[in-house]
C-alpha cells in the first residue's frame, strides 16, 4: 500500500502554534513529530516537481533512498514568513529553526490527507480518493434555545431545559434527582406555560425567527464573498443540537464557526450548548478532527452595539418628550450562585454590554437614564438583581411616567418578550403608576446586526481548530449498568421532587 502527500501552501492558523495546535498534536504523526528527527514518507512521486519548483519557500528539501519501498525526505525550515488567509500580505510572524524529522507509517496515514487548514480530513467512506486537498465547504452553526411550536410540545420542551444540569446544577450527591425533577417540575409547570404560549399565537415564534436569521446570515456571508451554509441547533427543541451536527457530517463541512445567538456568554446557554458540541464531537471520529471556531460572545461588537442604539433612538422618537424616557434595560437572569460560585461571566458581561449601549447613545447626543435589571428568575433560589417586577414597581413610586423597555439579552421575539415583557411588565408597569409604556423590538433580522455576524465570522475562520476536551467519557449508563438501582432513584427522586415542589410553590408560578 502507498500513501502520497501533496504539499499545499499554508495558512497562519496552522503554524501560529506548530507544537500545541489542538489539530496537530491530537494525531500520532505529529505527536512523533515533536520526538524526532526526519519524516518520512512513501512513494512521494509529486514531490519532485514541487521541489524542483520551489513550491514551498523557506524549505530546504532533500531526498535519499533507503530502500526500493520508500523515500526519506528531511524538511528543514530556517525561517518561514506566515501568510494570513484573510490578507494579502504577511503578518510578519516567522518560525525559526524549525525542524520537522520524523518517522510516518502507513497505518497512520491511510485516507487521510494534510489539508491547507493543518487538520486531518477523514473520508466519510474508505473508497473516497484523497491524494488532493478537499475545497474548503465552511458551515456556521446557530445555537438557540429553542421553543415548543406547539401546545402539545410544551411539556416535553420544559423536560429538556429543566433536564439539563447547566439548567438546574444539583450537588454531585443528588444528581440523580435530576431528571425525576426535571419530569415533575415540567408536569407541574405545563397547564401555567402553555397558557402564556397560547396567549402569543399557540406557540414559540423562535424556530421560525431563527430560520430567518439563518437565511439572512448566509446571503450576508455569499454578499462578502464567503460561500457557507448556515445551520441551525436548538438546545432544547427541535433542530436539536444532535440533528444538526449529523447534518453538518453528511454535507461534509471541513471548517466550521460555532456562533451562539446569546450575545453575553453564560454558563446556563452558550456554556450548555457548546459542553453537549464537545461531547458529539469527541465521540465522533470525523468530527473530532473538524476545525472548529467558536465565537463565545459578541455583545461588545461596534455592530452589536450600535444595532441596539440604533433601534432604542428609534423606539424613543414614539414618544411625546423623548428625553424624559427611563430606558429600561431587562436581561434574562441566572442564579447568583453561577456568577459567584461557578465563574459564571454573564453579569460583568450584561453590565459591560448597557456601558457600551449608552456610550453609544451619548456620542449621538442621548442622555436619558436608564437601568439594568433581570427577568425570568425561577424557583425558590436566589437570582441575579434587581428583578424586572421589583424594579417597575418601584420606579413607579419614584415618579417615572414614560418607559422604553429593552430586552438585551435577546435577538428573537418569543415567550420572555412577547408575553412577559409586553404583557405581564407592561400591565404591572400601568398599575404602578407609569404612564407611557413602549419596547424596542428584537434585533431579529435587522440588516446591520445581521452584517455585523456575517463579519464576526469571517473574522473567526482563520482560528478554527479541532474542539479538544478530556478524553474522559462518560460511564455506562445508570440504566444499563444497573436497572433495579436506577429505578429505585427514580422512584426516590420523584418523592423528593414533590416534596420540595411542595415546599416551595414557586416553581409552579413562572411562565416559561
């Protein structure tokens, strides 16, 4: 059997780090590569002409034979300029004293070939030809939340979210609580969710607003000649992140930009998305060799911000005295204790976010107040504050009588804008005594942020690299391991759910 290498100019990514490249050093040719001292190859017959003709500068390439089989050929680089592929010209980057010398085996090598992104392309069928480098097909993955289209799906949606431990974090002792809970919160929690999604329409619009923005995306990207296909992962709803991930495989994308549709990075959304990518693309063989660039916030993009400024100077010109407005930022909250136990970035990011949002608004000469509070807190612990509800109360009492409600931390309309902010706030907004009541609209398609994502992705295709996370893979499953056990913990699980649903009711009084 013979192997041939074609040699291929390379990009900046794949030299900024030859020796710690997630791409590189995941594979056992260049794990030997960082060992010794000469390549070597077999059958390289295309090699002569490139050396000849001086293919690669900055090389000195030599041959000998060692036997009739095979050729060794040493690559020795005193000093190679690094090329970025988003720019014409060098970054001025070398690698000095380079020495690649080691040896290759055919059964490493076999279907695999060396690709101008430094990552190994495997062939999704062994008769597949890969004595040339593939064209380069760019997906972008959308991650969303996800919602139920339907009446009916909204008790299996609530399963999922509240199933999900970056959702509910139990103490390591009482995990197996989780999906018991999870299966008695969202019983309990349906008849009071699927009132609030009949009220906007029988269910979430987020599918389809999201579908919209993928289509946008892509004729964005082709517009500044970048041809992808965009696709869409739900956390927790269909296109489930699973779905999407097969489909990326059978179209067989070589490089890929992970872009989460949460503007700030949390724990409890971008972090839960992207911990369930890593664990599909780790047990994956093709996908754990796919470069991958994961953009993990965006909310401090010039696009972003001024998108948003854009929309709230608009959303205050509906008003009778403009500068009198209260702008009133309302972000999703998470639970105090992501931030201050687990590292959670989300609140440094949301107040980083409302400071470069009025920063913005003050340059084009507004300079009305405003104030950040957060929505949406579920069950009987502590979330971040001031809560939305407290807040309109309270600036009621003050004398606050005109009120521009901004939802930050979304980019779709669903259930948290459509139903709570524009219903359940507006309603106790009145009440409190606020007179003027109006709400900027989700970003959603608007031509700007839509370019400005188009932008954030080219700017983060030359960073792709193979997702690499511990090699540690999850234990049999509970179930198959042992079924008498398992199910004694779910019957546990379940009373211990109904207990503390009974103690506190709480769980039972949100809309989501």
């Amino acid at each position: 059997m013979t192997v041939s290498f074609s040699f291929y100019t390379y990009s900046e990514p794949t030299l900024r780090k030859p020796y710690t490249n997630p791409n590189f050093i995941n594979f056992p040719f260049f794990q030997r590569l960082t060992r010794s001292n000469s390549i070597q190859f077999c059958n390289l017959n295309d090699m002569d002409a490139a050396i000849s003709s001086s293919a690669l500068p900055g090389f000195n390439l030599s041959k000998s034979n060692t036997s009739k089989s095979r050729h060794d050929i040493s690559i020795h680089a005193c000093e190679l300029p690094c090329r970025s592929s988003s720019s014409s010209g060098t970054t001025g980057k070398t690698f000095q004293n380079l020495q690649l010398d080691t040896s290759v085996q055919n059964r490493n090598l076999v279907g695999k070939t060396l690709c101008s992104s430094g990552a190994w392309v495997h062939p999704l069928s062994s008769t597949e030809s890969h004595s040339h480098v593939e064209e380069e097909k760019v997906g972008v993955l959308l991650l969303n939340l996800g919602g139920p289209e339907t009446l009916n799906d909204v008790q299996p949606f609530l399963y999922n979210l509240f199933a999900d431990p970056d959702i509910i974090r139990l103490p390591r002792l009482f995990r197996f609580l989780q999906r018991p809970l999870a299966r008695l919160i969202s019983t309990l929690r349906a008849p009071k969710s699927k009132e609030g999604y009949a009220s906007i329409g029988g269910g979430s619009p987020l599918r389809k607003i999201t579908d919209e923005q993928a289509d946008a995306l892509k004729m964005a990207l082709e517009a500044k000649k970048v041809a992808a296909n965009v696709y869409v992962a739900m956390r927790y709803w269909h296109p489930f992140t699973e779905e999407a991930v097969q489909q990326i495989k059978r179209d067989r994308i070589n490089k890929l930009v992970v872009l989460p549709l949460y503007p700030q990075y949390s724990i409890s959304t971008t972090g839960s998305s992207i911990r369930v990518l890593q664990d599909l693309f780790r047990e994956d063989k093709i996908l754990s060799r796919l470069p991958v660039a994961i953009i993990q916030s965006w909310y401090q993009r010039g696009g972003y911000v001024n998108s948003m400024a854009d929309l709230i100077e608009k959303e205050l010109q509906r008003f009778g005295s403009p500068e009198e407005v209260m702008i009133f930022f309302s972000a999703h909250g998470v639970p105090v204790t992501y931030v201050r136990d687990a590292g959670d970035p989300y609140k440094d990011q949301m107040e980083d976010c409302i400071y470069l949002i009025m920063q913005e608004l003050k340059a084009r000469g507004i300079n009305n107040d405003h104030k950040l509070a957060y929505q949406s807190r579920v069950g009987p612990v502590q979330w971040l504050k001031p809560y939305t509800d407290e807040v309109l109360v309270d600036l009621g009492k003050q004398g606050v009588k005109s009120l521009l409600a901004v939802p930050v931390s979304f980019v779709s309309e669903h259930i948290e804008t459509l139903e709570e902010i524009d219903m359940e706030y507006k309603e106790l907004a009145l009440e409190s005594g606020i007179e003027n009541w109006g709400r900027v609209p989700a970003l959603g398609c608007t031509s700007t942020f839509i370019t400005d994502l188009a932008d954030a992705v080219i700017e983060a295709l030359p960073s792709a690299e193979a997702i690499t996370t511990s090699t540690a893979v999850s234990g049999p499953n509970s179930l198959n391991q042992n079924p008498v056990g398992y199910a004694i913990k779910m019957i546990l699980g379940s009373f211990l759910a109904f207990i503390i649903l009974l103690v506190f009711p709480a769980f039972k009084s949100q809309s989501i």
